[in-house]
C-alpha cells in the first residue's frame, strides 16, 4: 500500500472554484492576450492560445497558473544561468501535491476517433477518471471546470460530452483552453511544468507525498519550434537539463538524502540524450 493515502487532504480548497476567476480574466481579456474564444456545436467555450491566434507569453504564463488549480505562482524573468539564454521561467506552490499531481499532470485520456489529447488542469480532479485519485483521497466539487490541452485542434462534441458526463459539469459550464505544443503559451505552460516532473518522479519513487510541504521550480524558456515533435522536444530538455527544483520535505536526514540522490533526471539511463530522439526510439 503506498503511504500517500496518508494524505489528509479534509481542508484542500476546490481547484477549479480557485481557477474560475483566471478563466473568466483570460476569456475577458482575450484580445489583448491574443487569445480566440468561441462556443463548440454544443455550447462549451473553447480558448485557442495557438492555433489561429497567436497567444503569447502572458496568455501561456496564465495559462500555466490555471493548470496548477489556482496553487501555483508562474513567474517569467532573466537569469544569468544559460549566457547564451537569458530568459527563464520560475514556479512556486505551497501545495504542490494538490496544484501539481491533482491538476497540472497531464493525466487524463481523451479520444475520439481521430481526436486524442492528454487532458490536464483542475477539471480532472472533478472527473476522478485516473487511479491517483484514489491515492490522493480527493474529489473535487464545482459547478463549472476547465481543461488545458495540447492539441492543434479543438475536441469534437463527443469528447466534450464526456467530459461533462464525468465531471457532472454542464456543457456550458466547461471551458477547454488550446495550446499547441508549437505555439509560444504552449512553450511556456509545458515548461511550467517544470515543478510538476519533480512531484511526479517523487510519486514514481513511492517517497511519501505527505512529507512534501513546499516547492519552487524554475527552467529556462525556449523559442516556439515549427512542428509537434520538435516543439516537444525542446520544452522537455529544457526541464530535463536546465531545470532546477527546490523541494522542502521533512521526515529524516536518511530518506531526504536518498531522494536527493534519485531525483535528479541525471539519475536516469537515458540522460544526455535529447527527448526527441527518445520518443522516436519509444514510438517506433
């Protein structure tokens, strides 16, 4: 049994009533963030931060906040880290078991036909659909919700009535926000994950997620890529070799000093190797 069901989460807050107000602030400040908004066939409200309009750095820098279930904090600055790159991104949530593995992973499968996308953001913790919510003991309650997905098109009908069936949320209550990997608030929200990989390695190490009490992330920003793969493979490497977390945990010296030694993505085989390739490797 993992010790995550330690977790007392009675006093964890809704993740998508945080997040409803950085929704509604994105959706009235579309133009000036260079978002679109439409409605689906069936009614739900559709953000395209990439596809048709540009997005950009502030729209993806949101973005990424809405995906942390109004937990986290997503800062853009300079840093003398990388000389040849003096752009950086920094991440902080004082919850990061809730904002990062209970909203920002993307965890949730949506398909249909030809359509398929991992669903990330507060709207998972509504639905319940992955076996981590169990672990985590928590079920989220609202009367409106968000999803986050890299897609290059929006979801057709079908998959926005499942949705709703799962979260028990009205279609016209459900908000689904576009950010192609190759686009600029793509680029951003996926590096912003950078905080997020750290927690999910600690899942993967079975380290006891109660013993996580703080965390702060940063990682440098890349430039937008043309296309699917290398847009992917820029924004992982940059988490991959060029992030940094900072993890406060407590329990003893031994155990942190262990997760220490594991966590780093140095730890890994395949370290050195640029995502892309390995995906291709994987993927073949």
């Amino acid at each position: 049994m993992s010790e995550v069901n330690q977790l007392d989460t009675t006093h964890w807050p809704s993740v998508n009533q945080l997040t409803n107000p950085l929704v509604a602030h994105l959706v009235a400040n579309a133009k000036e963030l260079r978002v679109g908004v439409e409605k689906s066939a069936n009614g739900a409200t559709i953000v395209d931060a990439g596809i048709k309009h540009a997005g950009g750095l502030e729209a993806g820098r949101l973005i990424a906040e809405i995906c942390m279930g109004g937990l986290g904090h997503v800062s853009l600055q300079t840093s003398t880290t990388f000389p040849h790159w003096p752009w950086m991104l920094s991440v902080h949530s004082n919850n990061p078991i809730l904002s990062c593995l209970g909203s920002q992973y993307a965890g949730w499968s949506l398909a249909h036909e030809k359509f398929f996308s991992l669903g990330s953001g507060p709207g998972r913790a509504l639905a319940g659909r992955e076996d981590l919510f169990k672990e985590l003991g928590y079920q989220d309650t609202a009367k409106a919700a968000c999803l986050v997905l890299e897609s290059e098109k929006a979801p057709p009908v079908e998959v926005i009535e499942k949705v709703s069936r799962d979260t028990g949320v009205a279609v016209e209550n459900l908000t689904f926000i576009l950010t192609p990997t190759r686009s600029l608030a793509g680029t951003v929200q996926i590096v912003a994950r950078v905080l997020e990989v750290a927690m999910h390695k600690i899942h993967t190490l079975h380290f006891p997620l109660d013993h996580v009490v703080d965390g702060m992330a940063s990682a440098p920003v890349p430039p937008p890529a043309p296309d699917f793969l290398i847009g992917m493979g820029r924004t992982n490497d940059a988490i991959l070799f060029g992030g940094h977390a900072h993890l406060f945990v407590k329990g003893s010296d031994d155990a942190a000093a262990k997760l220490a030694k594991a966590l780093p993505s140095n730890s890994s085989r395949d370290y050195g190797r640029p995502f892309a390739e390995v995906f291709k490797a994987v993927d073949m």
